[in-house]
C-alpha cells in the first residue's frame, strides 16, 4: 500500500483546499494594503532610503488636533 493511498482515503483534501483559500485572500489583502493611496508618502520614502545619506527620515505620521 502507498502513502499516496493512505492519504486520499484519510479524507484529508479538504485542508489543502482551506490552506490554499486562505493563501489567496492573505495575498490580496496585502496586495490592496500595498498599493493604497493613503500610503504613497510611506512607500515613497522607503523606496528612497538607498540613496539617503544618513538623514532621519520619520515614518509617522503628523498628530491631528
């Protein structure tokens, strides 16, 4: 008897399929979490860090009043 025998008769395919829904939303949500407008300033001055020469650059964002 194969393993691949003992798994398809465990009954265990429906794990697989949660995992991989499970893949797909966390990689949209990331994906629409990267490419929002309210993050353009961050994204922006992260992809200039490279280039910096030792400036502080502050990531937060102003308090309101």
């Amino acid at each position: 008897m194969k393993l691949s025998d003992i798994m398809s008769h465990a009954g265990l395919s429906i794990y697989t399929e949660i995992a991989l829904v499970l893949f797909v939303a966390v990689f949209i949500a990331v994906a629409i979490r990267t490419w929002l407008p309210s993050r353009r300033r961050e994204l922006d001055a992260a992809a200039r860090l490279p280039f910096d020469e030792g400036t502080v650059v502050s990531h937060s964002r102003p308090k309101e009043r």
